[in-house]
C-alpha cells in the first residue's frame, strides 16, 4: 500500500505590513535594537474585512487548487487556531460549506497554541493510515494578539496554511512523527481576556527550546536520522532568533534553515508559523529531499515530522497557485494609526 503522506499545500498572507520601526516609534523604542532583539522587521496585518476564518478559507482553496481533487473527496478537516471570531462555534464547520466539502466529514477545531495545527495533521494522517477517509485536510490559522505596547505587539501577525494529506498524488511521504510535551506555563490567555499573558521565564529554556530540541533530538534518535540527512529543516518562528539557535544547539547547517524562515518579514503567524515555513519549503524542494518539521505550542509541546519529496512535487509547484515568496513581496505598509483600526484596537462611540 502507498504511503500516506502531503497532497496539496496552501497559503494566504495578508498583504498589509507595519514596519517594526514604525511600532518602535510610537511607543519610544529603539527600532535598531528592536529589530536586532527579535530579528522582525514588519509584520502582516489582517484587512477589516478578515479574521482568522476568511484566512483559512483562503488558505485551503489554494491548496484544493494545487491538489486538483474534487473537495468532497476529503474525509476530515482540522482548523488550529488561538484567535477564533466566536468563542462557541468552530472554524472547520464553516470550512465545509465555504469549501463545498461533503457534510459526511469530520469537523473540529483543535487547541494546543500555535501547534494545534499540526496536531490536526497529525489526526488527519492517522484517519488516512487507517483507511477510515481518502484525504484529510488541516489548517493552521490565526490573527495574534498582542497587547498595544507589550514586546509581543512586534511579532504578533495573521496568516494561514493549509496541508492536504491522503495515499495518491503525495508529494512529500511520511517518513515518521515523534512527540514531546510537558506542563509548562509559559504563555496563556484567560477566558475574557483581550491579550495573552507570558510567562517570560519559561518563554525560551524551559519551553521553546526544550521542546523543540525534545521532539527532534528523540525522532532523530528514535528512527536514526541524522542533520545531514535533511535539505530542510523547519521550525515554529516566534522570533527570528529561536529557529536559528535551536538549529545551532542540534548541529543542523543554517543554510538548511534560513529557506523556511518567513518570521522576518510576517511575524509570528501563530498556528500558521511553521507550516507557513513548510509551505515555503514546499515551494521549491526537489525529488528526494527529506524535510523535518517541528511546530511548537506553548503550554507546551512540540510535534517533529519528516518528509520524503516524491517526483510529483514539481507538477504542484506548476499549480498556478500563489507561492508564499510571491505572497511575501505583495505587500501594502500601513501606519499605526491604520494598524490599530485594522486590528480593531479603535473604539468609536457615539
């Protein structure tokens, strides 16, 4: 039997960018050292006519498009998000119909921070391997919060991505999945609270890099991997920083990284971040090239994949869809005045 594995791919990034030096000068930073702390310097902005479902609606059109598949054909579909529109009614619903998917589909939208999307890759390949659906589909969506003057305010973005997975038409098989997760309070956001709160201590050590090298230190030791066995290696994007660190601390080559880094010029897109970054990646791998995947969900925990690319990846690139470096350069800048009615920040009262 064939190997289940990714089918399609897709992505939306609002094009509207406020630059780091402009937040840094409305609230009396320095934009320089700004940049070089973070290594962000602009982020996307969602339109006022977006949120986190006309993203993911967005995001996986795209990849039905590149799948060339009839969208009933799709068994299950997973949304991971931290910035819902509703706090009681899912995503994945709305996806069904917006999507013209068969009302015999599994439908749910997952939580785990900015990995619940990978998670829903997860659950859609064990429903695939099982024979249970054909293909499953995830999304990874978000529009993140941060609080107007707080340091995540220079990170915090909007973006989506979407992966199809099934048996036929694979571009980049399953090679393995490994998992590492721990009870670490590093971030969260209480119900009825606008902005999320940080555990700053736990931000990097404890969480971040504990996780990430967890997860992909125990897949490599596990199925016998190696650095030099990936052409590209992904990681969650908080910052600029972390991914490259964390590649140091596991020996892997910057030059294997810095291809999937989009964290620079969108910010961190949340659930989007990572798979974002292997969307990119997708975008311009070759025929034999193993890719490993590590998103990362404070709280915390990490998810390590990696991926074989089959010949059929280059009649997807041919799609016609967007690719996330065309999104990347299709950009409007806005002030923080326009930033902040975007965002929705702006009160009107009569």
């Amino acid at each position: 039997m064939s190997k289940v594995g990714i089918v399609s791919w897709g992505a939306y990034i609002p094009k509207y960018r406020i630059r780091t030096e402009e937040v840094a000068r409305i609230w009396g930073d320095d934009p320089l050292r700004i940049v070089d702390v973070y290594l962000v310097d602009e982020k996307s902005v969602e339109s006022l006519d977006e949120d986190a479902v006309t993203i993911a609606v967005e995001a996986a059109r795209r990849a039905i498009k590149r799948a060339g598949i009839n969208p009933k054909r799709i068994g299950a579909v997973y949304v991971g998000t931290e910035s819902k529109p509703y706090a009681v009614k899912p995503i994945s619903s709305i996806l069904v119909d917006a999507l013209g998917l068969s009302n015999n589909v599994f439908a749910v939208d997952m939580e785990f921070a900015c990995k619940a999307g990978s998670e829903g890759l997860v659950a859609a390949i064990g429903l695939v391997e099982s024979g249970r659906i054909e293909y499953g589909m995830t999304v990874g969506t978000d529009t993140s919060q941060g609080e107007p003057g707080e340091h995540l305010e220079y990170s915090a973005s909007s973006g989506g991505a979407s992966l199809i997975v099934g048996r036929d038409g694979v571009v980049a098989e399953l090679e393995a999945v490994y998992s590492y997760v721990s009870d670490t309070p590093d971030f969260w956001r209480r119900e009825g609270s606008p902005y999320p709160m940080h555990g700053e201590g736990f931000t990097g050590e404890p969480a971040y890099f504990r996780h990430i090298i967890g997860a992909a230190r125990g897949l490599m030791e596990r199925y016998g991997y190696k650095p030099s066995d990936f052409a590209y290696v992904v990681f969650h994007q908080p910052n600029g920083r972390f991914p490259v660190r964390a590649a140091s601390m596991l020996n892997i080559p910057m030059e294997k990284v810095k291809p999937g880094i989009v964290v620079t010029h969108i910010g961190n897109t949340y659930n989007a971040s990572a798979l974002m970054g292997f969307a990119k990646v997708l975008d311009i791998a070759k025929p034999g090239d193993k890719i490993l995947l590590v998103p990362f969900g404070s709280g915390a925990g990490s998810n390590a994949f990696v991926f074989t690319v089959t010949e059929l990846i280059t009649e997807r690139q041919k799609s016609g869809v967007p690719t996330v470096e065309d999104m990347l350069r299709d950009k409007i800048y806005i002030d923080y005045a326009q930033y902040l009615k975007m965002r929705k920040m702006i009160k009107l009262f009569e």
